[in-house]
C-alpha cells in the first residue's frame, strides 16, 4: 500500500516535471525572437519600423567585415552596471518623420519647416580599408557635400590623419565600435570594454567622443541601446537606403539603388573602401541634386 501511494507520488512529480520543461520550452521559443531583435531585413529597415528580427547583417565580402565573430553566448547575459534608458533608432532624418509635434512646429523659425529642397543624408562607414579615402574627402570636397562617417575606432587608431582629415574637411564623425564585432553577441564586459576604448581613441584623436553610433551589421538589442545611454550617445543610427556598395555589384548598379529609393529624409548607407560606392557617388550626389535634394550630415540627432 505505502509503496503504491509512493509510486503514485513520483509518476505525478514526472507528469509535473515533464509538463513544467515542456512549458518553460515554449516560452524560451517564444521569447527568443524578441530577444536577438536588431539585425535589418536585406535591403535596410523599412521606415518607420524596427527592423525585422533575422540575421544579423549581411554577410559576404563587406569590407568592413570580411569574417564574422565567433558566436558569443546565446542568450545576453544580464550586465554589471545598470543601462540608462534605450537610446532611440534612427533609420532616417527627423525633418522627414511626419511633423511629429512641437518638435517639428517649432523649427519654422530655423526655416527647416519651410525647406524648399528635400533633404538626405549620405553616410560612410569605415572597417579596415583606408586607401580611397583621400579621393573619397576629394569627391565630397569637390561636390560640396558634407557627410556623416562612422568609423571603427581601431581604424581611427590606425589612421589618425585619415581621420582627422574627415573632420577637418567638415564631415561629422560617428563611432562604429571599437572591432567591429557584432555587439549583441558580446558578453556585457566586452560590450562596456569596445564603448570604453572607442571614446579613449576618438577623444585622443579628434578630441571629443561621437555622439552617434552605427552597430556593426546593425545589429543591436534593448540592452546595448540603454548602455550607449550610459555612454552618453544620443542615438543608434541605422539607414533608410542600403546601397550594398560593399557587394561590388558595379557602379551603376550602386547609383541606380540609392537615386531609385531616394526620398525626402532618407539615410543612406555606403562604405569607405567600396570602389563601386566611389565610382558611383559622383553620379548619386548629381542625380540627387537634380531631383531636389540637399545634403545634410547628421547633427539633428546628435553630433
Ligand atoms: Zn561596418
């Protein structure tokens, strides 16, 4: 009798136990997806919205990131130094959010409320290659545009004229991570160390730290949004318009991308290092002209 009361109490705690792991299963299933948000569908974010889970950024021949980083621990670990509140995304210009309030209604007096031109907004991203940034700063300075550069700040250590350069001649500067590395992958004392090395270098470099940041691959999450917070960035800079320059899909291809999908407020996403991208920005920036856009770096949300 006691030993069938005790056999029915374990085939029960079993029923409990399996019933509990199946439980507990589905809701890591579920809240998996939520958790490794951040990466862009192909093609760059779609305006408006977070982009798609997925990912993490393309892969293949991007100069900024031939090898992808070995995989970090799946599931992001909670960090030592509590994140301010998530710093917000932005995949394109403020001016071209839809007058959102005062914000907006407010600026008639600066005149950008009553901007006869459309704006746009060409960004640059650095990884490792560094050769063509001279005639790069020259075709900008030769077209009197100005840009927004994100750079890799080992690439800023590597090349401190290079990237003196860049802001001398006008351009705002914004930090792409210390490595390179896929942020989201990165246990919390190696997120902090890439933060905390960037700012060392831009402010020896360029005397002062960006305010801007561009997660490597785009991939970014809650947590490293609410610790670039704390490192007093103002924003995550995504993109409206992926000009895949990084592919060497030709110049033509390049330029057909980016004046095809130009809009009024749109953040576009080339690389230094592209030949393609440099081949093709003569045209984009005349293209873009003729169509009634003026260029704008990215100071509006942070600089
Ligand atoms: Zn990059």
């Amino acid at each position: 009798m006691r030993t069938r009361r005790l056999l029915t109490i374990i085939a029960l705690v079993a029923i409990i136990g399996v019933f509990l792991g199946l439980a507990t299963g589905y809701v890591y299933r579920w809240r998996a997806p939520e958790d490794k948000k951040g990466a862009p569908a192909p093609g760059g974010p779609r305006p408006g919205t977070e982009p798609a889970p997925g990912q993490p950024g393309p892969t293949g021949p991007d100069p900024n990131g031939p090898n992808r980083p070995p995989p970090g621990p799946d599931q992001p670990i909670p960090p030592q130094v509590t994140p301010g509140p998530p710093v917000p995304v932005i995949d394109q210009l403020a001016s071209a959010a839809g007058g959102t309030g005062a914000g907006a209604a407010s600026t008639g007096a600066a005149g950008s409320a009553k901007r006869a031109t459309k704006s746009i907004a060409l960004t640059f991203d650095a990884g490792w290659v560094y050769d063509t940034t001279g005639e790069l700063l020259d075709i900008l300075d030769r077209e009197g545009v100005r840009a927004t550069f994100f750079l890799r700040a080992k690439w800023v250590e590597d090349h401190p004229d290079l990237a003196r350069a860049i802001a001398a001649r006008g351009h705002l500067v914004g930090d792409h991570s210390f490595s390179h590395q896929d942020m989201t992958r990165l246990t919390p004392e190696a997120r902090e160390a890439e933060l905390t090395r960037s700012e060392a270098v831009f402010q020896s470099v360029l005397g002062r730290k960006p305010t801007l940041f561009r997660p490597p691959y785009g991939a970014y999450d809650r947590v490293l949004l609410g610790e670039l917070n704390s490192h007093g960035y103002r924003a995550a800079v995504m993109w409206t318009i992926d000009s895949l320059d990084w592919e060497e899909p030709g110049a033509d291809k390049v330029g057909a991308k980016v004046l095809k999908n130009a809009r009024d407020g749109a953040i576009v996403l080339m690389h230094i290092g592209s030949h393609d991208g440099l081949k093709a920005l003569p045209a984009i920036i005349e293209g873009l002209r003729r169509d009634g856009y003026q260029f704008v770096r990215l100071d509006a949300i942070g600089g």
